[in-house]
C-alpha cells in the first residue's frame, strides 16, 4: 500500500485527542464505521501507544493508523514497536529525524516554505502544513508556485466548511482534531461523532 496515494485518495486524516486509551479506542471505531479511515492518535493521549497497538491488532491493515505528536526518538520508537503505520510530528522534531532512521512513513510538520524544504529534505512522505488556519487556503496555492510537486496536508483549524478550498488550493488531504472529534475523546456522544464525519466525508465528495 502506498501510504501517500491512499492519503491523496481518502482525503480526510482524523486526529484522535482522548483522555485515555479506552476512549481513544471508541473514537477510532466510530469514525471507521462511519467511512473515515485514516487516522491518527496523538501521543498527548494517555495510553496512546497502547490504543494504537489494539486498533493495529482489531483492524485490517486497510484501515491507516499513525501515531500524531511525535517528539523524541523514543517515542518513535515505541509507536514502532505499537506497529503505527506512520507518524505525524509538529515540527522537525528529534522524533520525525528518529522515524525516518526507522523507516517509518512521516508527515512532518512544518509551516515556512524553508520548513517544508527542510522537512522533505530529511526524507518526510509528505508535509503537515501547521497550524493551516493561520494564513488560510490561499497560503497553499503560494506555496505550491514555487513547490508544485510538494505533497501538502492541511491540518489547523480546519472545519468541514473550509475543507473543499484546501483541496482545491493544492492540499492532497486534510487532517482534522477538534472540528471532527469534539468531545468524543472526553466521553462525549459517539452518535454526534459519526454524524460530524459524515459531513466531513460529504465535504470531501463536494469538492
């Protein structure tokens, strides 16, 4: 499976904020019945490495699951070892240096076009432009003048009612935490969760 073409492909990255692994858990399930299918748990997360290890365990290896917020190369290593299928960072961080030494596909965070030069020069699969909100969808058409083929992801801000504009300013995906998740990863409904990853899906399907 070529990690970035199924990005380009879904459209949608989900990431999961919770107060424990067992909600973390919950969070996953509802949003891949609800037709999101890639995912990733930020390790601000208690029990992160551990909700990643069961959804990697209870899921097929269709369903993408990362491991967000990595920073140390030790925590690379462990969301290796919880057998992530990639990882997001939100910076060039020791962590995104230590997961390219592994192997691990990196979506790496990054927000000045020098960052995104320095992120893909260090071997990152694609560029977490962070946070996204602060110079809107025509920052990326910018930014692709001079870096058309800069494989981009919106992530920062961005709601269900922004996202066609990112895609068609040149994002190949957008990842969405709060606007999506809400308070699902706090014991909110897990009803309202679906409902909001529906509208996310129809939004991707409108642009």
């Amino acid at each position: 499976m070529e990690l970035l073409t199924e990005l380009s492909r879904r459209k949608v990255l989900a990431i999961i904020r919770a107060d424990g692994p067992d909600r973390a858990l919950a969070c996953i399930r509802t949003l891949v019945g609800a037709g999101i299918t890639a995912l990733e748990v930020s390790l601000t997360t208690p029990g992160a490495t551990e909700a990643i290890a069961k959804a990697r365990s209870e899921f097929d290896p269709s369903i993408l699951i990362g491991a967000g917020t990595v920073i140390t190369p030790e925590q690379a290593d462990e969301v290796a070892a919880a057998r992530a299928t990639f990882t997001v960072t939100p910076a060039i961080t020791r962590g995104a240096h230590r997961s390219v030494e592994l192997g691990l596909p990196l979506l790496c965070g990054a927000l000045t076009p020098t960052e995104v030069v320095a992120a893909l020069d260090l071997g990152a699969l694609a560029v977490k432009i962070f946070p996204a909100k602060v110079y809107g969808p025509s920052y990326f058409r910018e930014l692709r003048a001079p870096l058309p083929n800069a494989p981009l992801i919106a992530v920062g801000g961005v709601d269900a009612a922004v996202t066609p504009e990112y895609l068609a300013a040149g994002a190949l995906a957008v990842g969405v935490g709060s606007p999506l998740l809400g308070d699902a990863g706090t014991g909110g409904s897990q009803e309202a969760l679906a409902a909001r990853a529906k509208d996310f899906l129809q939004a991707v399907a409108d642009a």
